[in-house]
C-alpha cells in the first residue's frame, strides 16, 4: 500500500519550476519590468505574474494539494496559463 501511495505523489516538475525561478529573479533584479508609459506599476499583470510563479514553485517542488481548486489553482497548467496572459497582458499595456 504504501510504494502505491508513494508513486501517485508528483515529484520535482523542472519546466514549472524553472519559470517560477526565472521570473522570481526577472522581479527582484529589474523591477521596472512591470512599469508602463505612465510610470505606475500594472497590478492586474502582476498579479497574474506572482500567480504563475506561486503556482510554479508549488507544482514544481512537487506538492499536490488535497483540496480540488487549490490543486487546480496551483498546477503546472495554471502556472503556463497565467504565464501566458500575463504576457500577453503586458503586450497590450506596454
């Protein structure tokens, strides 16, 4: 029962883990990356940034929440999603 128990358990995953890393670093060297042409910061990209990346690191370490929407909220497909919008987010604004 348990080596079943054990190989349902999602281990590291390096793609989200590695988008989680590279924008928490694109955040903390060049902050300005979220700023448009009228000097404030556009929250709602940030936002969708900051989710990709939780998502990222939760997903990418490999923890797998119990709760259904957590667990949907923090996938590794939600990570791309909102990697994605918020790309395309800061396309529109910039």
């Amino acid at each position: 029962m348990l080596a079943s128990t054990e190989s349902a358990r999602p281990g590291l995953a390096l793609l989200p883990l590695s988008l989680a890393l590279a924008i928490m670093l694109a955040l903390s060297v060049y902050p300005p990356l979220v700023v448009g042409r009228s000097g404030h910061a556009d929250h709602p990209g940030l936002m969708l940034l900051c989710w990709s990346m939780s998502a990222g690191f939760t997903r990418g370490v490999g923890l797998c929440p119990k709760n259904q929407l957590a667990g949907a909220l923090l996938s590794g497909w939600a990570c791309l999603l909102t990697l994605g919008l918020a790309i395309a987010r800061f396309a529109l604004v910039f």
